[in-house]
C-alpha cells in the first residue's frame, strides 16, 4: 500500500526520461489532473560511427537470442533494419521495449519475445530467469546496449555455457547546465515538485546539476522532495544518496501512472 501523505497543493510531476520518452509520459500525467515539467536527466545520442551496429543487425540469423536493454536499443536497432526475422528470439527487459518493438511492428504475434514473468520487477535479472537457458547452451547471444550499460546477464549468459556478444547501439548523456535549465530547476527545488526518476544515473545527474546550480542548501532542498522510482534497485541507490520520501512503484507506466494518482 503506498503511502498517503497530508493534504498539501499539488505539486508539478517532473519527467525526467530523455526527450524521446518524456513527452508522451507527460501527457498521460497531464490526464490525471497533474502538471507535468519535462526536465531530461539524460540525452540520447546516435552513434557518430554506426558501422558495427550495422554489421550486428546483418548478422542476426547467427544468434540464437538479442536481447534489447531498452527502448532506445529498439529503435537504433531498428534504424538500421528492414525487417525483423522471426525464428531470431527477442529478449527485453522492460514494458518500454516491448511498446517500441511493437511500434516497429513486432509483436509475440510474429516473433518469440522473452520477458520478465513478474510485471512489477522488470530487470536483468528477471529475464535471465524466464529465458530457456538448458536450450541455448551451446549458442550465442547478442546483447544491444548503450554504450555504458549493465554486464549482469552477459555474465549470468555465459555462467550457463551461452557464448554473448554485446553492441553498442546508442549513447548515454548528462545534459548540460545552461542557463534556462540552471533557472527552472531552481525553481522547482525553490517550489517545491515531485521527480519521476527511472534510472540510477539519472538519479546522480539530478543530485550534481543541483549541486552545481545551488550548492549543498539545493541539495538538501532536492532530498527532501517525493522521488517515483519504477524499480528496488533506484530505490536503493536513492535512499544511499540521501533522498528521505522515495516510492517504489514497480515497473511500467500505470503503476507509475496509479502511484501519482494514489499519492496526490
């Protein structure tokens, strides 16, 4: 049960995703009677040489699985494909990449897709358990990443005799601190808002471009504002870094989505 705190105004959500997700996350946030600021705690960038990402995609039929770390892995992947073909495994590990496998029109209807088989813990970890591992020992796997990302399953791969290959499909950015930026986020640490925050290292972005835009009074200011987090893991790291009013709401955007409804 989450919790439900005094009544108090209502403060703007801020969406922290990259551009790319934000906005339509914002809206289904604006439905619920909330404003929304979109405020990225991360850019995504192409490649400046994709070369090796198009050799991986030319190259799928010699995989027995690719696994797509998130939405982003979609569709730079995607990018560079005409079509995707069906007796190649998809795994993912989030509610996201399924919606952009199924915008670049792939669905369990045309190819087998391997997720995690509890919803409200989507992670690595999770995969790696709904994955037929006794039928992939022997083979090889292909994980599409940012281009720092978590090794966890390429590891746990290849405990269980699954040679892995990864690729780098994007790039993970802190935006940076102008002005206009520097001016609304002091603003909403001044006012007062609640954070969506999906990810660890956006998390420590958000904690230095505070700190950069107000020293450690900002902050402090910041760690005592509500954060939103989709998973156990940024729930941990949150509370690590000093913030005191975390709520974990499980993956997916409606639990998100019933978090904010249920604690507004």
């Amino acid at each position: 049960m989450l919790p439900r705190p005094d009544a108090s105004p209502m403060l703007p959500v801020v969406v922290t995703r990259p551009q790319q997700q934000a906005l339509a996350f914002a809206r289904q946030v604006e439905a619920l009677g909330r404003e929304a600021v979109v405020f990225p705690l991360l850019c995504i960038e192409p490649l400046d040489d994709q070369a090796e990402l198009r050799a991986a995609m030319a190259r799928l039929h010699d995989y027995a699985l690719v696994v797509f770390v998130s939405p982003n892995a979609v569709d730079a992947a995607f990018a560079c494909l005409e079509r995707w073909p069906a007796q190649v495994p998809i795994g993912i590990v989030g509610e996201g990449s399924r919606l952009a496998l199924s915008a670049h029109g792939v669905d369990q209807a045309n190819a087998t897709i391997y997720a995690p088989l509890q919803p409200d813990k989507m992670d690595s970890e999770e995969l790696l358990a709904a994955l037929p591992l006794a039928s992939l020992r022997g083979q090889r796997a292909l994980i599409v990443r940012a281009q720092q990302g978590r090794d966890l399953l390429g590891s746990a791969l290849q405990q269980h005799a699954i040679g892995v290959d990864f690729v780098t499909a994007y790039r993970r950015l802190a935006p940076s601190l102008t002005a206009e930026r520097r001016s609304r986020l002091l603003a909403l640490l001044d006012d007062g808002a609640e954070w969506v925050i999906t990810s660890s290292e956006a998390m420590r972005h958000l904690l230095e471009m505070a700190r950069l835009a107000g020293g450690a009074d900002r902050v402090v200011k910041l760690q005592r504002q509500r954060i939103y987090v989709s998973h156990h893991r940024i729930a941990r790291t949150a509370e690590s870094l000093g913030f005191t009013s975390v709520i974990l709401t499980g993956s997916g955007d409606e639990r998100l989505l019933a978090a904010l409804q249920s604690t507004s």
